[in-house]
C-alpha cells in the first residue's frame, strides 16, 4: 500500500545531488564524499583504487544502512594531494582501467575465434 | 616520507583470456587486477545490465484456473531476446510517452490469445504463443527456434516448445495484451540477464617434494584421496602431481589430511590474489559475451556519474577558513 516505488533504489531525485562533499573541520585534508543512489559495487571499488595512491592516508566507505541509498566514502590524504583530487584521480583510473578491459576483451574474443578455427 | 607527486595515475592494465564462449556461456581468466574490480563486474551483471521483459500486462478474458495477476507474473518472468535494450531507454525517462510505455523507444507489444477448442486434450499455453509486435524482441524460445529453421540444422525439440505459461481445460480461454519494458535486476529479477555469475581465486598448489619422498605409495594415496574433489593426481611410480589446480575449493581437507599424517607442510595453497576464473551463464535475452561488454559499459557509466562536479563541494568560509588546496 505504501511501499516505496523499487526506482527509488537507483533513480537520484530530483533536486538531490549525485555526488557531495564536506571537509572534517578538525583534520586538514580530509574529507567525506556522499553518493546517492550507488552501493558496494561502485564504494568498493572506489576505496581500493584510493588505497593504491600513496598520499592516501585513509580511504573507507560505508553503506549507512540498507534502506537509505547512498554510500559514504571517506578520504584523508597527506598535504601533497587533497580528498577531491585523491577522488577524482581514482575515479579516472578506474574508468581507464576499465576502458582498456573492454578493448582487451575485444582483441582476445577475436583471438579466442582465430584459435577456435584453427582448432577445427 | 618518500611519496610521489599528487595526480600520477595508478592505473592497472587487466588481462584477460577467453577459455570457453558460447551462446549463453562463457569461461575467461581475468588477470591482474584486484577482487574489487571482478566483483563490481559480477555485481553489475546480475544486477544492473538491462534487458526487455514484460512488465505490464492486461487481461481480456482469463477462464483458465491461475489468477490474472499470476499469470502475468509468469509472463514476467519469460527471457524476451534484448540485444536492442542498451539502446533503448527507461519508460520513465522517455519523453516520445508518458512513461506508459506505449511507444517504439522504451516499450514493446505482445499479444496472446488462446482457447481450448473441444478436444479431449488439455492445451498448452506457451511463450510461443504470444505474438511480437517488434520482431527484435520476442520470447528466446522463439528466436532459436527461428535461428535454426533458418540455418537448416536438424530439429530441436526443446527450441520449439517454449515455456509453459498456464494449461487450459475444453473451453477455457486467455486473451491479453502485455507490454515489454526495459529494467535491470536490481528493480526486479526478471529483468537480470544473468543465470549465474561467479568468480574464484586462482589457486597456487605447491607440493614439497622432498617431504612428499618420505611418504610410502599408502600413504599417498589415502593422501591424495583426502581431497573431495580430484585435484591430485598419484603415477604408478609412486609420484603425486597437481592434476587439476581448478577443481580446488579451498576445503583444506589435503593440509588437514597432512598434519594428521604428521608431515604438516606438505603441500602450500595460496589463492593467487590477482587472478580470477570467471564463470558466466546467461538467461538466452543476451549472450555470454553482450553480458560481459555491457555490464564494463554500465560500470563505466556509473563511474562517470559519480565524476565531481564543479559545485559539489562546500568550499564556504569555513572551509577556506581550516585550509586546503
């Protein structure tokens, strides 16, 4: 009867941002990234790419609670860097990496066919 | 501290190697990268990779014995051929509609009717039945069907008989009309292209030898059958090698085996931290292989998504105030 719509789960509201961020007001260069609407896939991936930058000092996120769709991704890095750089810095590798997948994916199924007919 | 300049990358350069493709499998190796990447990829294709399915449905005349609203979740749940979604869009961000899908860009029209003429046989309702208004999408059953009528291979009797949506007695009919809409998993079930998706660990099995020499051939054999599934292999000389790495599960029954025999070390298993052996079974809505490339595109997409944007942040007074870039 009063149950949510299911898009609600996936589909950003109108008026709400995708992405926001709040400094710490007691550490320098630390900060706390609020993503609506993703969930583990995107936290998950997001926090290991920022452990691979070594002027992270901190990067975790969390899912507040299962109901509330969004995740909270926290990053502090040393003074040479800043979260948002950290973030975006990530956020672009990951988007590189996975552009050089799809290619990859592309060579080796023409491989996987070359081999599949010579096998024949 | 020794640390590099901000904004050098750290990009990775995945690998990949196809083992097996087919229509609705494949089997790849995914190297090089770590388990948050493999398991965001496993995630987005069961959850986030659209297809078609039908999602609204009207009923005409329904005498059969299930209900109407299990009826069309039945008709729900019939893998409908989706090559097309990705470039279709959402009923409710279609502007052509008013998001009640009634129009070419985000909804397609099916029709069935049927009645039990009187014959003494009860009559079968299947997705062959229904009837397409848009020849790109339509039950999966019927688009092999056609498949193979049109390539002259020797008749499969499973293609042709579709999928059983409800079984009408002398008399009884079911007339409806049903709209197809694009959706992802996470909205519905129905809508996951994927039957199953799993990742493992590449397994590194390393016998020591020279401990392994001190056993007698009992010994080895009770050993090497300590493992539940057959992953060594023991010659008739006496010489025990790693026949199948793979069909490993990680049980440590073979460590356990060995410290019981009193020779603890006898053989080292570490999952290799980078490599992964991908396992993919789709529903038949798209292939193997759709299902791997759109789900890097969805990923990709989420990520540009979640790119910041000029005035996300809250570079108020006191932020500026406490310092930073």
């Amino acid at each position: 009867m009063n149950a949510p719509d299911r898009y609600e789960r996936f589909v950003v509201p109108e008026g709400t941002k995708k992405v926001s961020y709040e400094r710490d007001t007691k550490i320098v260069n630390a900060a706390s990234f609020t993503i609506e609407r993703e969930d583990h896939t995107i936290g998950n991936i997001v926090r290991m790419q920022l452990h691979r930058d070594p002027n992270v000092l901190f990067a975790g996120y969390k899912l507040p609670h299962p109901l509330q769709y969004k995740i909270i991704v926290r990053i502090h890095t040393t003074s040479q860097s800043s979260p948002t750089q950290a973030y975006t810095q990530a956020v672009n590798d990951l988007d590189k990496e996975l552009e050089y997948l799809k290619q990859a994916f592309e060579v080796e199924k023409n491989r996987y066919e070359e081999r599949a007919k010579q096998g024949f | 501290m020794d640390r590099p300049a901000a904004g050098s990358s750290y990009q990775r350069f995945p690998r990949v190697r196809i083992r097996e493709l087919k229509d609705d499998y494949a089997k790849f190796e995914l190297r090089d990268t770590d388990a948050s990447i493999a398991n965001a990829l496993r995630r987005v294709m069961i959850a986030e990779v659209p297809t078609v399915a039908i999602d609204l449905v009207e009923i005409e005349v329904n005498s059969s014995v299930l209900n109407d609203e299990f009826i069309a979740h039945r008709l729900g749940l019939i893998p409908l051929t989706s090559a097309a979604a990705m470039q279709m869009r959402f009923s409710r961000d279609c502007d052509a509609c008013d998001g009640d899908g009634s129009c070419e860009y985000c909804s397609v029209e099916f029709n069935l009717s049927a009645r039990a003429t009187d014959s003494d046989q009860t009559l079968e309702v299947t997705s062959n039945d229904l009837r397409s208004a848009d020849p790109k999408v339509c039950p999966v059953d019927q688009a092999r069907a056609y498949q193979l009528a049109l390539s002259g291979n020797d008749y499969d009797p499973n293609a042709e008989r579709g999928i059983l949506i409800v079984k009408l007695r002398r008399g009884q009919e079911l007339r409806l009309r049903a709209i197809a809409r694009k959706g992802i998993g996470k909205d519905h079930a129905k809508w996951s292209p994927a039957a199953t998706v799993t990742f493992m660990y590449e397994p590194d099995i390393l016998i020591n030898e020279e401990l392994m020499d001190t056993l007698t051939f009992d010994e080895k054999r009770s050993w090497v059958e300590s493992s539940p599934t057959k992953v060594f292999d023991l010659s008739a000389n006496g010489k025990v090698t790693v026949c199948d790495a793979e069909a490993y599960t990680y049980d440590d029954e073979v460590i356990k085996k060995a410290e019981a025999m009193g020779k603890p070390g006898l053989v080292e298993i570490n999952a290799k931290e980078d490599s992964f052996i991908f396992t993919v079974e789709t529903t038949g809505a798209i292939t193997a292989y759709e299902l791997i490339m759109n789900a890097i595109t969805v990923l990709r997409q989420k990520l540009d998504a979640i790119g910041l944007q000029d005035d996300d942040g809250d570079l108020g007074e006191l932020g500026a105030h406490l310092g930073g870039p």
